[in-house]
C-alpha cells in the first residue's frame, strides 16, 4: 500500500528505461502515487525523468511536478516551451501550487506562461498570489475553497457546493460570507446533515471561527493551526473579505522546518542544506560558523598568552584548560537550548527574566556542585599539588554558574530585541564560554597558586 | 479572533477569581477556545481553576481537560471521585482522549472511573485503545468515524451518515467497508455531492486508501501523513478490518516532537524539558551528559600529560590548545548534524557509505584548507616560531578532516546498527574529537618542532 524507494527499485527502473520499456515502466508507474514517482524523479537523470514523464497522463504528470524538489522542477521546467507549462502543468494545479512553481521560473519565462493560461479568472488569481511572500499567509493560501452566501437555504446551498467542488480536492471546512463576501464562518458537514433542507444557512452557521489576515507570519499561521488543532485556515484581507484557505499539509511543512533550523543553527549550519547538495553548498553553510569559531580561537590564544608567566610556573595547569573550556561549551549549549525550545513553543511562563535566572543558578549550583566534587577527588587521588586540586575545582564550578547564566541570558536578550535567539546557541555561545571560562580559569589559578 | 496569554490578563483572571466575581469571570471565559481557557489553567493554583472550571459547561470542561499538561491533569482528576470524572469528562470525549487521560490514572482509579462510563460500547472502546503501546498507530488511532457498508446506495449511506456523525466532531473521509468490516477504500463528500444517490457506494469508492496496523510505529505513521499529505489515516488489524482512524493534529505534535529530540540531544539534554520544570528534572536532563564532557576532559588531561616534556620546551603550543579541540567539535558537530537530518527526512540519497565520505572529504578539504590559510597567515604576523606557525596550520588541516569524516561515520554507523543516530552528535561527538583533535595537534607538533 505504501511504497518505500530502494536502491533495487532504481536500479530496475534505470534498466527498463534503458531497454525502452514503455509497458513495464508504465505498470510500474500506475500503481504509485505523484510524490512517489517525483521522489524516483530525484534519483534519475534529466533524460531518463523525461522518458518516464512521458508516460503519465496529464493530471497526473501536473501532481508530479508540484510535488518535485525546486532544483529538479526548475531543471525539468528549463527544458520546456512556456505554452506547455502553461497548458499541461498550470491549468491542472491548485493555484497555490502553480503560483510557486510559476514563481521559480525567471522573469521572462513568468510572462510567457502566464500568457498561455487559458482560463482567466486562474491566471488573475495566481498573479494575485505570486504578490505574497512566501513566508506569510498569502504566500501559503490557495484560492480554492468552497464558499456559501448566508443568505441561502441548505439546498441552494448543496447545489452551489455541487458547481464549486469541481476544483476543490478536499472540502473540509465550507465557508460562510455575506453578500459582500466577508467571512462570517463555517458550516460543518455534520450540521447540514442534521438540519433541514429548508434552513437557511445563516441559521446552523458557526460564527467562531479563527480566520488570519494574508500579512500574518508564516510562523504564525502554524502555532494558530497548531494550538487550535485546525485543518484549514480561512485568510481574509484588511476589510474581512475571504481571499482564500491555508491547509495543514503545507504548513507540516513551516512547523518541521522551523524545529529544524534552530537544531542547525545550534549545529553551526547557516542555511539549510542536504546531504545531496553538492560540496559548493555544503561548504558555504558551513564555512562562517567555522570562521567564528577560528576568531574565538584565536582570541582564547591571547587570552593564554596573557597568563603565560604562570603556565611556565605552574604548568599542571595547562591539562586542565580542555576541560575548562569543553564543560564551559557544554553547559552554555545546554541553557541556552532549553530557553531557545521554551521561546519557539511558548512554554516560557510568565516569570520575570530575574527568576529565570535564579532557577537557572539552582540548577547549574547543583551540577557545578557535583561535577567539581568528582573532579576535586580525582584531582586529590592523582595530583601532588593541592593548589591545582583546588583551583580546578573552583574554576569549574564558576564557569559552569557563569555558562548557565550566560546561556540562558543571552537568547532571552536576543528575544527582547527581536533577533532569533537561535543565534546564540551553537558556536556563538561555545566560543564566548570558551573565552571567559579559560579566563576565569587562569586567574583562579594565579591567585589559588600564589596562596597556596 | 485569537487569544493571546499575557501577564496581564493573568493578572486579572486571578483578581476575579479572588473577588469571587463569578459573572465577570463566566464572561471571560465564554469568548475562549477549550485550549486557551487550558492555558490560563497552567498559570493557576489548584482552588483558582477550580473556581474557574466550575462556571464551565460539560462538554467545555471535558475538552479543557483533554488539552490540559498531563501534569496539570493529574493534579486535578486527583482531587476529583471516579464517577464525576466518568461522568462529567470521559462520557463527553472521544476514545482517544479518554484513552490517554484514563491511561495516565493510577490502577486503582482507573477501574473506578471505567467501571462508572455509562455506555458500555465507548467503555470497550477505551479498554481497547488503552492496550496500545501509546508509540503506535494503534496508541494514536480514535474509535469515532464514519464508516459506510459498500453495498449501500448513496441515499442509504446519506441516511446511515446522520446517525453516526453526532459522535464524530469532524469527517475528513467516509470509510467504506465491505460485510467483514474489511476496509475497502473511501468515498469524498466530492463524489457524494457530484453522484446520483441511486449509485451504490461500491460504483463510486475510491480504493486507493493508505491504511497503517494498530502496530506501526508512531514516527512511521507521522512519515506517512506528512509525505501523503493527509488529514486522517485509517488503521486496520491484520485482517485488514477497519479498527479507527488518526487524524493530522495528533500527528503534528509527534513530528515537531521528534525534529526537536535531535535538537535536544544534541545539545547534551538527555529528557524532553521544558523551562517551567522543576530544578529537579532540569538537573537530571543535564548531568548525564555533563559527565561524560568530564570524563573526556579528565582523559584530554592525560594525553596532555604525555607531552608534558615537549610543552615545556615549546610553551608556545599551549596557546592553540583551545583551538584545536574547539574547530574540531565544532567541525564534527556540523557534519553528524547534516547526517542526523537526512536520516530523520529520508534526504541521504542512495550513494553508498564511501560515497559521503569521500564528498564529505571535498568539503573538509576546502574548509580546511581556508582556514589553515587563515591561522597561517595570522601567526606568520604574530609569531617567531615558523615550527609553531607550520604545526597550528597542519594540525588544524588534520583535525578538520578527521572530525568531518568521523563525524559521518559515527552516525551511519549506529544508523546502520539500529541505535539513534541522534546520540552521536552533540557533546559525545565533542568530547571524543577533542581527545583526538589534541593528539594529532601535540603529535605533529613534536614532529615539526624536532625538524625545524
């Protein structure tokens, strides 16, 4: 029922289109689904895409290319007259679909196929959604939506569903407007299988319903759909109007990728890449953070050096320093994250930023507690000089109290000033704990070894 | 339209509440979905949501407890005997929900409240759904929906659909089913709108359905909803009869739940927390990880402590420790993060192991190479020893090779195996590259400074 891509199924795919088989490859191909077919797209080449291409009818080959990575379908998409597009791809896709893939294309390309749209009202409305930006509610709507006049009884009502769920895939919510097609609400299937047929509309319409403003976050469109459990979404303009209805497959999609930026972010990775991207791309996501962490590097050699008289004096202390360093790193990462989750779910609570940092010190007070106590018995069973015993110790308990407030701090700082506070985990964080704790560190160490 | 928590409005909620304004507070109230009036439970004491859930109505009070913390819950139903919570709560839900909040009861009040559910179906219903291992489809999965004999007539079916969807709140899709209760496909309200109602249900399903077993895994289940983009999933037992349905805002939460465990754990959080936890369980998500940073870093000691000879005669070396074993962590922990991510989307493609680390080699060698450049250039300018400078700059050429090719590996690897690859990154990835980033750095670095 399902179908999983294996190696085996691409080899033998490659091998029936290298043999020319339109028969099997066709059987092959009909008992899949469209975002099957254009994960199997993934894995060929231009040429041998286009053979099985071919081969689809044409709702189907729409679907597929709706469903393409952006690289491939601008790749598939390059080869191709505008008219084609237009007439075998745009004319059977939901206008949001088309509107992105149109959106792809360059300029030129853009013209003509709009050009080569048949019907008008279509064209009208996928220009109208390729003014949106991609990360609001408009970019994210599709016009197709089923939509009832209050004013109508539930037959009237059943007839007018009849024309319009011609280009709706799946109805779920059926809108309610008045006569100036402001959104009034919804009527649910099961209300209009339980009224009469004589009711009017107006009378079984549930009037609570969320609705957001085509300007409204991407990001914000999710955590609504999310909180409130919904499956469509109206989107309505400044006056209340219905424009059109965001729905929950797309906005999987914001909800995943918004998890995963900040877990790349806190990985040091700058845009989101795959691990089929080529090396170009890989290396750039991955090269500023690099250039960061060689900066914070630099300065902790400076901030050695600066100690250097007392490492050549003492010079146990300089095992000690990747240890310093790492457990700064480590419990920066650690608040930090957790505040970064607790700010991208809302979970935060109302407490002031000061009690969150007392919380914070009760925590990194009962861990830094523990961890220097156990590194305070190594040190005693394996070390000769109690100046080093206690000057690791303390060091890193204060670093651990000073990376945790740090951590939590900073990206609840950022917050404050409206820059993502995904910014400060990862790298960014490791490196500046990296340079006070060494510091910390040191200058316990100078003043614990002149005492003892 | 939407309801936005703020201190404020807590704030006065709670003034209310204190006043005894049972008016002013109903009001309140009245405008608010179930999840919201859930949110401002949170904020509360147990007397002050008392109060509030009191001037609730039953089908209201029922939904706000199925979206309270399961915490905040247990507080609560605690406090109340089994039959009020039968009665007033798990009559007016649906099996899922009752299934999870009657789960989360303690054995004893589990009986008293199954024993006081009036209607023995839905009693049955719940004890079925509760013996599912809550990561399954089967744990996931709601009793209610509508369920359609395909020998019907379309007017039967219309007649039939009336009956059942009082206990269904939403309908998605019309499941048909033959005389076995053998699922055999769906009918969508499109079809039903656009068919003669003298047309059997058999003329006009449609068979193409993906369904799961009660025991396909949660993370499957979330994997095939959101490639499918679907709204609800039928689940079946291995007969293939049709056993209840999951729908998509109960799949959302497991797939942001699992973008954000790799997140979590490679940040060093071994338990899912939230900032509103107690000190207590922020403590235990920490310290295992903590430890082993310890561990690591006790260890990168030792190796130190080898070339404690060489350090003494090249002090310079000491400044670029920190370095060293923080371009390594940073390095592998970028490298295990693309590899995580494209094991959790299914992205790595199909080229074989060597494949990615020999193009993971590309992109280590070009990092590498520009910021070995980089340090060479900065020490050229700033220090004497043209051994320091020639060591700082190979080491680091080396340690970002071996960090980005182990950094593939290790996740593959334990892929591979059937351990979370997630466990890889993040503070255990750190720690081993520290310990080799320094060997290599203190091993070339008696090398060169022997030949130079």
């Amino acid at each position: 029922m399902q179908f999983e891509l294996t190696k085996e199924f691409i080899d033998d795919i490659k091998a029936t289109i290298e043999a020319g088989d339109e028969i099997t490859a066709k059987e092959t191909l009909e008992e899949l689904h469209a975002v099957d077919i254009a994960e199997i797209y993934d894995e060929l080449n231009i040429d041998e895409a286009k053979f099985l291409y071919m081969l689809l009818d044409g709702e189907m080959a729409a679907d597929v290319i709706a469903e393409l990575d952006e690289d491939d379908r601008e790749r598939f998409l390059k080869a191709l007259p505008g008219e084609i597009i237009a007439r075998q791809f745009i004319d059977k896709m939901d206008s949001d679909d088309a509107a992105d893939v149109i959106g792809d294309l360059d300029e030129k390309k853009q013209e003509e196929v709009l050009s080569h749209i048949e019907d008008i009202e279509q064209a009208g409305d996928i220009v109208d959604l390729m003014a949106y930006d991609e990360d609001t509610a408009g970019g994210l709507m599709a016009k197709e939506l089923i939509k009832v006049n209050e004013n109508w009884t539930l037959t009237t009502c059943l007839r007018e569903m009849r024309k319009q769920v011609e280009n709706v895939d799946e109805v779920y919510y059926v809108y309610v407007v008045d006569n100036d097609r402001i959104l009034k609400g919804t009527v649910s299937l099961k209300k209009m299988l339980l009224s009469d047929n004589k009711n009017k509309i107006k009378d079984i319409v549930n009037a609570d319903v969320i609705s957001v403003k085509t300007e409204t976050s991407s990001d914000e469109v999710a955590s609504i759909m999310e909180k409130y459990d919904l499956v469509a979404l109206p989107v309505i303009d400044s006056l209340g109007r219905l424009l059109g209805r965001i729905t929950i497959d797309d906005v999987v999609d914001v909800i995943k990728e918004e998890a995963e930026k900040d877990y790349q972010m806190a990985s040091g990775i700058s845009e989101d890449v795959e691990p089929t991207d080529n090396i170009w791309i890989l290396t750039r996501a991955r090269i500023p953070w690099l250039l960061i962490g060689l900066l914070g590097g630099v300065l902790v050699a400076n901030v050695i050096g600066v100690f250097e008289i007392d490492l050549g004096t003492f010079p146990e202390m300089i095992f000690f320093i990747p240890l310093i360093a790492a457990m700064g790193g480590n419990v920066g990462v650690q608040s930090s994250a957790i505040i970064v989750q607790g700010l991208a779910n809302n979970t935060l609570g109302f407490e002031s930023m000061f009690k969150k940092l007392i919380k914070e010190l009760g925590v990194a007070g009962i861990n830094g507690f523990l961890l220097s106590a156990l590194i305070f018995v190594y040190n005693i069973f394996t070390s000769d000089s109690l100046a080093l015993t206690v000057t690791v110790s303390a060091a890193l308990f204060s670093v651990i109290i000073f990376a945790s407030v740090f951590g939590t701090f900073i990206p609840l700082l950022l917050n404050k000033i409206r820059i993502d506070p995904a910014l400060a985990t990862g790298p960014f964080i490791t490196t500046l704990n990296d340079i006070m704790g060494l510091f910390i560190y040191l200058m316990i160490g100078r003043i614990l070894f002149t005492v003892f």
